[in-house]
C-alpha cells in the first residue's frame, strides 16, 4: 500500500473519533487500528486518553501512521511503542 484510497483515510478518522470503521486495507473497533495484511495488526491504539503507534517494521503502516500523526493534534499522540517495548509488556502482563 503505497497511497491510502478516501475509505482508508475515513477508517483512520474514525480511529481518532474512537468509532469503529472497516476498508479493504484498514479496520479499526475505535480502541485500535489494524492493516488487513500479514503483520499489519497494531498499527495504533488508543492508550490512557493518547494515540500509541507501534513500530511494525512495514512501509505500508509507516504510511498509515504518517497519515494519523498529521490529522490527529500533537497532544493526542504519545510516543511510539517498539517491538521489543510491546513484547516485554505482552511478557509481564500475563
């Protein structure tokens, strides 16, 4: 996915509205934003009142996340969750 279609772009608004929305390439429950492909589960969440993108090492959820940091103000977004960072929380929180 190199472009988000208009349908894309109004599940990711819908994510920042906290509602839930579905695409052919997005889905979200209004909690948290996921790609329909391979790897693409967790691209944002919603955590403590503030956006949490998660690194998923795909250009296609960079382009997602690119989008989303630009339509949502600064102060709704938190630092970005690693790989490592949510796998040792996945670990802990069991």
């Amino acid at each position: 996915m190199l472009k988000l279609t208009p349908k894309d772009k109004d599940v990711v608004d819908a994510f920042t509205e906290q509602k839930p929305a579905t695409s052919k390439k997005l889905s979200t429950d209004g909690k948290r934003l996921d790609g329909m492909w391979m790897g693409g589960n967790g691209i944002a969440e919603w955590k403590n009142g503030k956006i949490v993108t998660n690194d998923l090492g795909s250009k296609s959820a960079q382009v997602v996340q690119n989008y989303l940091t630009k339509i949502a103000p600064s102060n709704w977004m938190s630092r970005s969750a690693s790989m490592i960072e949510r796998v040792a929380s996945a670990y802990l929180n069991r």
